[in-house]
C-alpha cells in the first residue's frame, strides 16, 4: 500500500522523561513501529509548563516524530496511545512529501541538513538548468521559426512583386504596340491613301486634260474646213458675176 507521510507530537510526562530520555523516545519509537510506521525523524522539541493540568501533570515534555505510515495509521497509533502510561496526548498530521521532506530535513542533525541542502541545491540548479535549456530552445525555435517565416513571406513577397510586375510590363508592353501599330497603320493606311488619291487625281486630270485637247483640235479643224469652205465660195462668185454679164 501506498506510504502517507505523518508530522507526530507526542506529549509526555516531563518526570518520567527526566529519569530515563532514551528508554522514553525508544518507548514512542516501538509504539509507532506496532503501528507498521516507519520512523524517519524525532527529537525533543520542548519541556516546559503546560497551558492546563493534564491528568495532574503540570509540565510535559514535547516529542516530535516525522514517520511514514498507511491510511489507517492514525487509528492504530490511538489505540497505542491510550494503552501507554508514558504519553499524555499525542496529535498526528499529515504532510505532502515536498513539504514532509523540508521538515525532515528542519530537524535533522547538521550532516542531514547538509545532505538535504546539497539535495535542494541539486534540485534548483537542475531546475534551472531545465529552465535555462528550455528558455534557449525556445528561443532558436523563435528564431528558426522567424526565419522561416521571413523566407516564406519574403519569397511569396518576391514571387507576387515579379508576377505583378511582369502582369504591369505585358500590360504596358501591349499598349505600347497596340499604339505603335495603330499609328504604323495609320501611316501606311494614309500613305496609301494619298497614293492612291494622287494616282487617280494624276489620271482624271491626264483624261480631262487630253478630252480638252482633243476638243480643242477638233474645233480647230472645223474652223479651218468653215475658213476653206468660205475662202471657196468667194472665189465662185466672180465667175458667177462675170458670167452674167458675159450674158
């Protein structure tokens, strides 16, 4: 069964210490041992004058007894209590082990408090130590983890920046040959235009130009056959003339 851990006072008639302490502090140690306690600690921790008279004693001596012990111990250790002639009154507490083992340590002679304060300084500097071990790891996590977050956001970063631009680039890219383009269009289209506007001027005004002519020598010559016709005619009529009066 699992060990519970017990704080006892033990109080005892003061005479009967003074005649025989080590018989008495035996006495107490064997009545806890009927008990199935293990004793860990004990030591005298007062005799002076008590508060009131306890069965016609007026001072006691306070036996104090740090033990290890089952759930129903404290059963036991009353009905030992009532069956001794040395113990007046006794009272039973229990304690969690970290603490038990303080107050173990409390009253121990001075090579325990060493070895208990030795143990204590283990036990901080290991706690520290795991602190200390444990504050790092966190921090190179920190950082491993800052790192990475700031690859990551960097690289995403870069990846839209480059995406963006190369989005802003074909845009603008595409603009500015859609505008080049358009205006090449327009150039070749009014070149083209005006070439073909000057051929077709060039052609009405040739045509228009040899109609004229041609116009113009045919009224020449019909001027010229009306000019003969009439220089003709002047000539037959002298004829005419001298024939009538060969008449």
């Amino acid at each position: 069964m699992p060990q519970n851990h017990y704080e006892g006072m033990f109080l005892i008639d003061s005479g009967k210490f003074a005649n025989d302490p080590p018989g008495v502090m035996t006495h107490v140690r064997e009545l806890l041992s009927k008990t199935g306690a293990a004793v860990e600690s004990d030591r005298v921790w007062l005799d002076g004058k008590l508060a009131y008279p306890i069965d016609g004693r007026r001072r006691g001596v306070h036996f104090l007894v740090y033990f290890q012990g089952e759930g129903n111990a404290n059963t036991e250790i009353a009905r030992q209590v009532r069956l001794s002639d040395l113990v007046l009154r006794h009272i039973v507490i229990r304690h969690p082990e970290v603490m038990w083992d303080r107050l173990v340590a409390a009253i121990s002679p001075v090579e325990e408090k060493e070895a208990a304060t030795k143990s204590e300084t283990t036990e901080k500097t290991t706690e520290k130590t795991t602190e200390k071990t444990a504050e790092e790891t966190a921090e190179e996590t920190a950082e491993e983890t800052a790192e990475e977050t700031t690859e990551e956001t960097t690289e995403e970063t870069t990846e839209e920046t480059t995406e963006e631009t190369a989005e802003e680039t074909a845009e603008e890219t595409a603009e500015e040959t859609a505008e080049e383009t358009a205006e090449e269009t327009a150039e070749e289209t009014a070149e083209e235009t005006a070439e073909e506007t000057a051929e077709e001027t060039a052609e009405e005004t040739a045509e228009e130009t040899a109609e004229e002519t041609a116009e113009e020598e045919t009224s020449s010559d019909d001027d010229s056959e009306s000019a003969g016709n009439d220089a003709e005619s002047g000539d037959e009529e002298p004829e005419t003339a001298e024939a009538s009066e060969t008449t």
